[in-house]
C-alpha cells in the first residue's frame, strides 16, 4: 500500500458515517455520548443490555459498551453479540480498570472513562479504518489493543508472571508474522493509525 492509498484510507475514515450504537446504564451519560457522535453519524441508544441486544443488527458499524450495567453485564452483551455473528467494532467505554480477563473478550477497543467527545468520534473513525483491512489484519489491531492496554495498566512484574499476557503477545507476534499483507503495507498502516488516540500499537 502506497502513502498516498493509506492517506486516503484515512481521510475516508475521517468522513464516512457510521451507524452507531451507544450503550450504557447512566441515562445521562449515554445521552451525552450519543449528541456528541450524532454531530457526525446515526446513532441509536442503549440504557441497558436488553435495549442494546434488541437495537443490534447487521447495520451498526461501531458498539460503544460500557461493562458495569445492572441487568446485564456489558461482558454478557459482547459474548452475545459476538454469537449473532453480526461483527460491529465493539469498544469497551467503562470505568473498570482493565484485568487479564480482557485477553479473551471479543472486543477492537478499550477505552476507561472518563472520555471526550474527540475521544469517541476518533475512535468510530478509527474503528471504520479498520474495516477496510482483511480479517487477520483487523485481528493483529484488536490483540495490539489488548496488548498496550495491559501495558499501560500493569507494572512489569505482574505482566511477566500472567500467562493471559504471555498469550496476547505470543499472538501479537504471530499476527504481525502472518497477516495477508505485506509488511511495508502494515508499517504504512501503522503510520496512518498512529494518528489516533488509544490505538494499542506499542510493542514493548
């Protein structure tokens, strides 16, 4: 892939609409997160996790999902969507620190609150990028995603004696390894996605 092919990537990223739906317990704060994003896409909203599961189909591009809801856990929600087979982007917006757990939940992103308006909106732009990739190379994003994530919430000691963290990195590399790309086309895309807030790309 040329610069010039990855800057228009990018750009499409930037400007395309997305239906987006936003799911979280407090009233208030999905409202709020659903006027910031309809400044730029359609956008449906979730004060629970039956309402999400109901509003979920084949035409929401981006989930934003917050993890702590009382009648159903976002986790529960994630699981379920991921069964339908639907395949939105899932980003993970909550105020849970992230754990191991994370290694094996079916999500593209994780974002801890509190978030801005910038934050979501880059994200779907972000999350849009991603879908121009193949499979393996959208997967390669998602475990790097995990993997700085747990970086920046873990100290070394507790990285090294976690075997979840040995998995995603043993992963990360084998991805990096075997994507349907060449590497000149991944190092181009890393230079486009750099661009963007949280985008689990360390390799350290």
């Amino acid at each position: 892939m040329s610069r010039q092919e990855g800057q228009q990537v990018q750009k499409r990223g930037e400007t395309e609409e997305a239906t987006v739906l936003v799911v979280d317990d407090e009233q208030d704060i999905a409202d709020l997160y659903s006027t910031w994003l309809l400044t730029a896409h359609d956008v449906r909203t979730a004060h629970s996790g039956t309402e999400a599961l109901q509003l979920a189909d084949a035409s929401v591009d981006v989930v934003f999902l917050d993890r702590q809801m009382p009648d159903m856990s976002g986790d529960k929600v994630l699981d379920t969507i991921a069964a339908r087979g639907i395949d939105p982007a899932v980003v993970m917006v909550t105020a849970v620190d992230p754990d191991f757990d994370i290694v094996e939940m079916p999500f593209d992103e994780y974002l801890t609150k509190p978030v801005s308006r910038e934050d979501l909106l880059d994200t779907v732009s972000e999350m849009l990028i991603r879908t121009t990739y193949d499979d393996r190379v959208q997967e390669y994003f998602a475990v790097a995603s995990k993997k700085a994530t747990l970086e920046t919430q873990k100290n070394t000691p507790q990285l090294e004696a976690s075997d979840e963290y040995q998995t995603v990195n043993e992963r990360f590399e084998e991805l990096r390894q075997r994507a349907d790309a060449t590497a000149a086309e991944i190092d181009d895309f890393e230079s486009v996605f750099q661009q963007f807030p949280g985008n689990g790309l360390s390799s350290g």
